[in-house]
C-alpha cells in the first residue's frame, strides 16, 4: 500500500501516543520517537510501531512519535489507524488483530 495523504492519529494525552504518517522518499520506515522513557522503552516503542506498520503493508514511511506513557497495544493501535489514514484504505481487518 501506499501513502496518499499525511495523517495523524492519537492524543497527546498521558498514557497515549501521537502517531504521525508520510511518505518517505527512502523505502524503508523512518521512525522518530519522542518519549521520556525513551532510554528504557525506545527499542521497544520502535519495534512496536515498525512492527505494526509492516503488518499493515506498507513499505516506506516516516514516522514520528510522541509517547506519553502508551502500552503496546495503544502503540498498535494509533498505528494501524494513522497508516489507514493516510493510505485512504479501509481493507485492513481490525477483527484479525488480538
């Protein structure tokens, strides 16, 4: 799939992420992360989106990030709806995902 617009999703609320998409001129995924637990977490905050995005299709992408405390399944979640966004698709199966 591909990027056809920027797109955003999440808060910057405490125990939330603020995810946004575009399209990288590289093909890889380009994630920046903003975080105060970065140090300890950022691997894994990383993994998780990186992780998220190949799931969802698509190829190349950057990716910022500001968390604000997010459990992985935030992170998922503010991923997929960012990449669904952005790419105008609404075939991705949200039932398919624990």
């Amino acid at each position: 799939m591909k990027i056809t617009t920027p797109a955003s999703a999440g808060t910057m609320e405490s125990g939330d992420i603020m995810i946004e998409i575009e399209s990288g001129e590289q093909q890889s995924v380009e994630v920046v992360l903003k975080s105060s637990v970065a140090n300890e977490f950022g691997k894994q905050i990383i993994a998780t989106i990186r992780g998220a995005v190949e799931e969802f299709g698509l190829e190349y992408a950057v990716i910022n990030a500001v968390d604000k405390g997010a459990l992985d399944c935030t992170i998922r979640a503010r991923v997929f709806a960012a990449c669904q966004r952005a790419t105008g698709s609404d075939a991705f199966d949200w039932g398919k995902r624990a």
